[in-house]
C-alpha cells in the first residue's frame, strides 16, 4: 500500500514573501492547483499552525506538507473504435483523433486510447511502461491529431524506443501558427523542462531540463499565420507546443501557451508521418496521415483571406 509523503523546510531568504502554494508546488513537484487543495484540505501547516494558500512566508519560516498517497489506476479494455493504420504481430500505428487522451490518469480514467487498445488487442501489449501505459513507445497530446506507435511485446517497444533515442525515429507534423518565422526554414535548439510555478506546463529553460531539438519549414504564409511543418529531434513533453511558444509563435488554439480559438477546441496541430525500422523484419516503414477535417477547413479560410 503506498504511503503518504511528508516535507518539512525551513524558508530562506530566497523565498521570502513567496506564497504558501507557490512554495509547495515548486518544492513537492506538484501542481499549483494541487497545492492549494492539499493547503484547503488541511494537510500543510507553516509554524505548525494552518494557514490559507494566499499566506505570505517570511524567512525561517517551518512548512511542514503532508501529500496523501496518489489514487492507484487500472486500465480496463473498453470498446472504443480506434482507426488503425497499420497492425502486425509487433506494433500497431493508430490515428488518434483531436480529444482522445492517450493513456488514463487522474480525471481521465477511462475512455482512453489504452482503454481501446486493451479491448483491440485483447490484452497483448508491451510491459515496460506499466499497467497505465501499455504498448505506448512515445504519446501525442490530448488535443493533438495524428499518428501514433504501439507495441505489442517488450522486445519491438525497446528496439523502437532506442530508435527515438537515436534520432532515427522520423515524426512529422504540420501546424498552423500565429504569425510566421523569420525564416522559412531553421531550427529551434533549445532545452525543456518542468515550468517553476504551473508544473503541468513546460518551458524552456536552464535549469533541470533536457536538450530539446525541432527541425520547422515554413509551407505557407498568410495575413497573421502560417501553416509550418515540424520535425522533431528529441521528444520532450509538449516540444513543438512550447518552442513555437518560446519563438512567439504559439500554435493556432494552444490555450496553455498561447490563446484558444473561439470555433474549435485545442490546438492546430497534426501528427502526419510517422518512420522507422521495423523491429522483425529490419525494414524501413513510413506511414502519413491527411490533415484532418477542422484543419482543412481552416487552411480554406485563411488562403481566402478571412479572418481567424
């Protein structure tokens, strides 16, 4: 059964006037959000006295956090339709569409595209990232459209994964963007790690991240936008979504790092090719996807000139 974890600090002079939940997020690796129900909910004490999460600390300050043990998940298999690309007895290439989170986690417990794939493929899914995250060798966001690599055994989700880690892994993507690059085509080479204050956002930065590379070309520009193909180099969490944003050119709809769109829910952005080495047969596979509907529809507006 797991336990509860337990903090104790001593604020120092860098912290000083820091909100309450802003130190413990920062200090329990934990959303802002998260630590203010753990301070509502009476589990975080500053001089062993109960505070709200407004307080202001002051140097020398005793925060003393309790963090109840997290809700354990089960992926179940549900009958979910789930639009296949490609399947043999190693892998499958899915096209996951704009909505669907990929794996289950808190407040999203079912209805995943694990859930499906458990019913899909009757259970026979790769170990290694757990009972949550079967099969999954790299995901794609929940408002993210496009292509997808499962695994069905532990030996083609190790030989795919060092694919990544190599570089030889080819992910693609098209996006529309605010505003265009300077140039139509270069490179963004900048690291990527958990944002200080909101912990379920990146962003780019020197401290604790990792090297985060994405190769763009400029497809078409228009009045305000462009429609910018991506390709990744690495694979953090959210890259493309925060290096457009890091460049001042956030994705079309990204509310996180940028603005939502009135007419559509998420961000314009497709996951379009997929290649690699296939693990058995040693053959080199390439997979696309077209552009979905609501894509291809706002393409139409902005190459007639209406406005966004």
């Amino acid at each position: 059964m797991c336990k509860s974890s337990e903090f104790d600090f001593s604020v120092c002079e860098q912290h000083e006037g820091v909100r309450l939940d802003v130190f413990i997020a920062e200090n329990c690796d934990v959303t802002r959000s998260a630590a203010q129900k753990l301070i509502a909910e009476g589990n975080a004490f500053v001089n062993g006295s109960p505070v709200n999460k407004s307080c202001k600390l002051k140097s020398g300050d005793s925060v003393k956090v309790t963090v109840p043990p997290a809700h354990e998940l089960e992926a179940v298999p549900e009958n979910i339709p789930v639009n296949i690309v490609y399947e043999d007895d190693d892998l499958l290439v899915v096209d996951k569409p704009k909505g669907m989170v990929v794996h289950p986690a808190a407040g999203n417990e079912s209805g995943t595209l694990v859930n499906a794939l458990l019913y899909h493929c009757k259970g026979r899914l790769s170990s290694i990232n757990g009972v949550i995250r079967p099969g999954i060798v790299h995901r794609i966001d929940k408002n993210t459209s496009g292509l997808l690599m499962v695994a069905k055994n532990d030996r083609s989700h190790n030989f795919l994964a060092e694919q990544i880690k190599q570089h030889s892994f080819v992910r693609e993507y098209k996006a529309i963007i605010c505003g265009s690059f300077k140039d139509d085509e270069g490179t963004i080479d900048a690291p990527i790690g958990r944002h200080a204050i909101d912990r379920k956002k990146m962003c780019v930065t020197q401290k604790n991240s990792k090297n985060a590379v994405t190769h763009y070309k400029t497809l078409e520009r228009f009045s305000g936008y462009s429609f910018v193909s991506f390709r990744l180099e690495t694979g953090r969490t959210h890259q493309i979504r925060v290096h457009c944003a890091y460049m001042h050119h956030p994705v079309l709809g990204d509310d996180v790092y940028g603005k939502a769109v009135r007419y559509f829910e998420g961000q314009c952005l497709h996951a379009c090719k997929l290649g690699f080495v296939h693990p058995a047969t040693g053959e080199y596979m390439e997979f696309e996807s077209p552009l979905p509907q609501y894509f291809s529809e706002i393409l139409t507006k902005l190459r007639d000139g209406e406005n966004i």
